[in-house]
C-alpha cells in the first residue's frame, strides 16, 4: 500500500541515476585525501559557493561540530539564535566537544537584528568569555522552513566583520532558500565564513553533507572531522550521490515549495487547523489544532491508519515536509483524508 511520508525531507530514496552512480564510482582512501570522487565532489561544492575549499562529511551535525571546534577554543562563547539545529538537536554538542557556552537570542523568523548582535558580543573583561563566533541558520527549520534573505545575512556579516568574529551559516536547506529567493548560493552566502549544506534532504542523497570555507579552516575542519570518528576510507560510493544532487536536484525543488504551499492552503481551509500561511515560505509546513475538536495523538493515530506518517515538533505543532518523493496527487489525497477526521 502507498505510504505517504511527510516526516521530514530526509527519508528521500537515491534516484536511479544516484545508483548508478554509486556502483560506477572510482574510489580512492579520503583519509589520504586521494578519493578522486569525493575530490569532485568538494572542488565542485567549493565553485558553487565560491569559497576557497570544501570538506565531505557523512552528516550536518558532524559539519557543524566541526565547524564550532575549527573556529574557537574550549571557554568561548558563540552567538546563535536560540531556536537553531545547532543548539537544540546537536545532543548539546556545543558543549561537550567544543567546551563552548551559548548566548541565545531571540528572533523574528529566525531572523537576528544587528543592533541585537552587536550587544550581545562580550567587551573585553576579565569576568567574561571570548565571543569568537556567529551562527546563523538559512533555511530556519524550527520556524518552519523560513528563509533569510542576502540583506539579513550581509548586515550580520557586517557586525560580524567589524569585531573580527566569524559568520558561520548552518546552511543545510541553503538550496531552497536560494530557490525561493531565486538567487544562487554563491550570492547568498557571500557575507559568510563557513557554509555547511546538506546533500541528504531536498537534494535526496543517500548521505552526507559538505562544509565549505577559506584553505585554513578547511585544514582544521579536516583534523576535527578525524577526531569525531569521520575520517572516512572509499567514500567516494557515497559522494558519487552527491555530485548527481548537485548537478540534477536542485534546479527541482520549486516542486517541493509548491506542493507545501498547496498543503498549507488546503490546511488552512479547516477552521479547527491553524496555520501561519506568511511562514510556509520553501518546504516545511508547521501548524497547531484547536483542542476543542480533535488531540494531537489522535491526528497522528489516523493519518497512520491511512499510511500517512507525520512529525510532532517539540511546542506541539505537527511538521510536515513535503519532497521529491511526495507528489501533488499525495498532497491532495492527504487533504481529502483529513477532512473526514
């Protein structure tokens, strides 16, 4: 029976060519830097971005991990807004392997204020930590796939540059904030210092994800990466996948938007379902009930009952995220199902 997932963009399959890609792909042992694939691979991501070099990684949070250790030093602080992946699903990361403390502040849709930033890095003083970090998150996941635009990124860049600070930019859905701004990752992450993007979710890779940034950091990436278990042998299998997600998925994910905005619209028509419409901006749908009619886990409960799997966010809002494995005939088979609840 047909199984409709909308959990996450993450339980994409491999396409066809994705494959065979992998069967054909020559390999060598990355731990020697002499895998000729995963070589592609980062000389292709570091052109795209425009950034002097690029690092494989077999997940986001092992980049972004990363990325924190190669920056600063253990008793530092980093500024991050207080709602993002690295902060609040990264197991506390942060802090048990880079030995970092957290300023957290709050945003409108993900988006920080520079006024904000610039009061939130430490003055020099013997009571206080380093500020050596600045991390922003493009697509914002939590606030549901929201996108910030160049402008918002370039006046932190701004902030960030003028105390000396790095920008890091968790940019795991950076290609669908590209898309719904109809720009180019090149031009979006220009303010910044260190980019991760992910090749598992809308691009539908099997695995992986790639830390782009100047030849330096790279370098200290690289031992980081190798001291968090991810130095990695023929990898190249697995990069093989991600060439064909940069060369083939991208130029699709407007699919991906336009099935969640159909989604939300046809969501919002129910007047016990609440939905912010003015956030379904890429991807991800987020909304909340009216308890007077129907419980959480009862949703869940029957969309199951029908092969519809979906995601409970953490303030009890249900999360669905559409993809290249949803299509619009789901979206409205979906619908239908759920106006018989």
């Amino acid at each position: 029976m047909e199984v409709i997932d909308l959990r996450s963009d993450t339980v994409t399959k491999p396409t066809k060519r994705m494959r065979q890609s992998m069967a054909d792909a020559e390999v060598g042992d990355d731990v020697y830097e002499d895998d000729p694939t995963v070589q592609a691979l980062e000389e292709k991501s570091s052109e795209l971005f425009s950034k002097e070099a690029a690092l494989f990684f077999p997940t986001g949070t092992m980049a972004n991990q990363a990325a924190l250790m190669a920056h600063t030093k253990p008793g530092d602080e980093i500024i991050l807004e207080q709602d993002m992946h690295i902060y609040m699903y990264e197991v506390g990361g942060l802090s048990i392997l880079s030995g970092l403390q957290a300023r957290q502040l709050p945003s409108e849709n993900g988006q920080l204020q520079p006024m904000q930033v610039q009061q939130a890095i430490r003055p020099e003083n013997i009571h206080f930590p380093e500020t050596t970090l600045i991390c922003l998150e493009n697509t914002h996941n939590l606030h549901g796939g929201t996108v910030l635009s160049k402008d918002s990124i370039d006046r932190i860049a701004k902030i960030a540059k003028k105390n000396n600070i790095p920008l890091h930019l968790d940019g795991a859905r950076i290609f669908n904030a590209a898309t719904y701004l109809n720009t180019t990752v090149k031009e979006l992450v220009h303010g910044c210092d260190s980019v991760m993007f992910c090749l598992s979710k809308g691009l539908s890779a099997p695995v992986g994800s790639v830390l782009v940034g100047t030849k330096s950091f790279i370098e200290k990436a690289r031992k980081c990466r190798k001291l968090l278990g991810g130095g990695m042998r023929q990898v190249g299998v697995m990069a093989a996948a991600g060439l064909v997600a940069l060369e083939d998925m991208v130029t699709r994910l407007q699919e991906d938007h336009d099935n969640a905005r159909l989604l939300a619209q046809g969501l919002d028509e129910f007047s016990w379902i609440n939905v912010e419409l003015e956030k379904v901006q890429t991807n991800i749908v987020r909304f909340s009930f009216d308890n007077t009619y129907i419980f959480d886990g009862d949703f869940q409960l029957e969309l199951q009952k029908h092969n519809i799997k979906v995601n409970f966010s953490g303030d009890g809002r249900v999360r669905m995220v559409t993809h290249k494995d949803i299509t619009t005939s789901q979206i409205n088979k979906t619908l239908d199902i759920i106006a018989k609840l």
